[in-house]
C-alpha cells in the first residue's frame, strides 16, 4: 500500500508500506476508501510531538470496507462499511 510517511519535522512522503494484517483476534483490517490527515498529524509534521519518531504513517480518519476480521470481532463483518474514527479502543 502507499502511506504518507513521517520523516522528521517538515518532511513527509509518500512511500510503499506493508499491508496490514490480523495480529491479535480484536483486530479488523479496512481497505480506506478515503482518508486524510487532521490537526494531530499537523502538529507531527511541524515537530511537536517528539513521540513520533520518524517513519510513523499518518492518517488515522477515514471510510473503508470491512476486508478481513480476528476471531474475536462479532460487530462488523467482511464487506461492512465503516468510518474509522480518530478516537479507537
């Protein structure tokens, strides 16, 4: 997959990432339809948050389909959409 990657205060760029997959049984993978940065990832890329290291993927809002789910997931299933919310368990 492409990602906007974080590589130090006022560099970005777009670059080729694993695609996720399921580690823990809660998980749900969401192929993103649409998504974009939002006031967090601004203050990334100007440096303010010195807990993101260089490398991080930035985007965390969007709206995707459901593609695959871990065991342990009964609200959605494969083919639901979603809006994945900057706020996440």
């Amino acid at each position: 997959m492409k990602a906007l990657i974080f590589g130090g205060a006022g560099q970005r760029s777009w670059e080729s990432a694993d695609d996720p997959g399921i580690n823990e049984p809660t998980d749900v993978v969401v192929k993103v339809d649409t998504t974009t940065i939002c006031g967090t990832d601004l203050h990334i890329l100007k440096g303010d948050v010195p807990a993101v290291t260089d490398g991080r993927i930035l985007g965390h809002e969007g709206v995707g389909t459901v593609a695959e789910v871990g065991s342990a997931v009964s609200t959605v299933r494969p083919g639901d959409r979603v809006l994945i919310s900057c706020i996440t368990s």
